[in-house]
C-alpha cells in the first residue's frame, strides 16, 4: 500500500496510508500523542509503581512503525533498564524514517538512525540503559507469557484493521503482560473497551492527547 509523508498539528510529521486515509498517529500531532498516550500514562505510570528502580522494564510495542515511541522511550531519563520489543510485519523503509526525521525533531540523529539501521531478530544495546528488539512478526503469532510490563498497543484503528481490536488479540495481550501490567493505546472505541474487559482487564478512561477526548489504559490486575 502506498504511504506518504504528511504533517500533523503540532508541526511532527507522520505517514498517511491514503487508500485508507489512516494516519501512523494523530493529525492534531504526532509526537503531543506519542508523549501524552505512550510515555506520560504508559511509562512513566509504569516507573512510579516500581518497587525497585534498578528492575528492567519489559515493553512491547505494537507496531513498532516510524520508532516515535520507541525513540521518546530511549530519550526518558530513568536510571531503570529498559527491554523494548518493537513488532511489525510491515515496517517503514529507511528512507522513511529519515523523511519523518525525529532524529531531527527530538534531538538525536544518531540514535534514531541507529534505531532504524540495528539488526532485526536479536537484542541491541542502543544507550546504556535501553536495548531494543525488533521483531518482523505478525501480531497474531505472538505468544509471550507473563513477560510484559507495559504495551504500547498502537495499531491501526478498528475502522481499518477491526481485527487486531477483537477478543482474541486482547486475551494474548492479557497473557503476555505480568501481573500488574498495563495497556495504554489512543483508541477509545467502546467495542475495544468492552473486548478488553472480557480478556480479563481493569480498563480505566483517561483523557487523551490534544484533539481526542479519551484514551484508554487497560490494568492487569
Ligand atoms: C499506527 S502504525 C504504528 C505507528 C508507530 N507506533 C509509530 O510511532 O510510527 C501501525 C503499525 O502496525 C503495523 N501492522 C499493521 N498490521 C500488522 C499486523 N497484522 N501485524 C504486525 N504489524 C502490523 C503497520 O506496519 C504499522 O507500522
């Protein structure tokens, strides 16, 4: 399918799918999302429970895509490792990646090109507390067990891929998260809520990012 660069609300740029007229984030803004959905209610909420700060924390992204997430994730000051397992079975070319360019954007060139120039299937080490795995999958063939401290569920929304929003993908998202984990996405669809509840978690609704009313965080507890 044919993807295409395009500026969103907040001056980051991001990509359209046109045949789906589906946005990689949010056209009010891709990186106030990325923060507010992401980083502000999935991360940092996860690093306040924490217990012991030198723990690693286990994130896995769906749809790993441009990096935005996983590049804000590395840049978090935390003195916690960080596992993050980024999937996609259709990721962005390189010369995407550089035409969205939040190494520019976020002040790191080198690091995002690292991030998008690393080996896929295996761990790198990319700063000294974030190692990122990207892994070249379907999010169908997941199978992960209590390995998870926090999903970044970000796929395409319900209109264009119902599926990934469905019972089935949120009961193997329950059983990859550790007790106490979480799931944060932009979505706010109420089949999706209801689909989460049914999996087993405590679904909360918070307010979203500039532009979207709500987002949802879904607790395994
Ligand atoms: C909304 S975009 C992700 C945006 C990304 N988090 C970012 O910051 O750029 C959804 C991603 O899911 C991937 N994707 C779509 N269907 C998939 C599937 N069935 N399995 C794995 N990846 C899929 C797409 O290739 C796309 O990169």
């Amino acid at each position: 399918m044919k993807r295409e660069i395009i500026d969103t609300g907040d001056g980051s740029k991001s990509i359209n799918i046109p045949e789906w007229k589906e946005q990689y984030h949010s056209k009010h803004g891709a990186l106030q999302e990325a923060l507010h959905v992401f980083i502000e209610m999935g991360l940092k909420d996860t690093l306040s429970r924490k217990q012991d700060p030198k723990e690693t924390i286990s994130i896995i992204e769906y749809g790993l895509g441009t990096g935005l997430n996983a590049m804000l994730t590395a840049q978090f000051l935390t003195d916690t490792p960080i596992h993050y397992t980024g999937v996609d079975a259709y990721p962005v070319t390189y010369e995407e990646a550089m035409a969205v360019n939040y190494g520019e954007l976020l002040k790191d060139e080198t690091l995002y090109k690292k991030l998008h120039s690393c080996e896929w299937e295996q761990p790198v080490k990319l700063t000294s507390n974030f190692t990122i795995e990207k892994l070249e999958k379907k999010f169908k063939n997941l199978d992960d067990i209590a390995t998870y401290d926090v999903i970044y569920y970000d796929c395409f929304g319900p209109r264009v891929q119902p599926d990934l929003w469905k019972l089935d993908m949120f009961q193997a998202a329950y059983a990859s998260l550790k007790p106490e984990g979480v799931l944060v996405t932009y979505c706010a669809q109420g089949q999706a809520r209801r689909n989460m509840i049914e999996a087993g978690f405590t679904v909360e609704k918070l307010v979203g990012p500039p532009g979207k009313r709500e987002m949802l965080r879904a607790r395994k507890l």
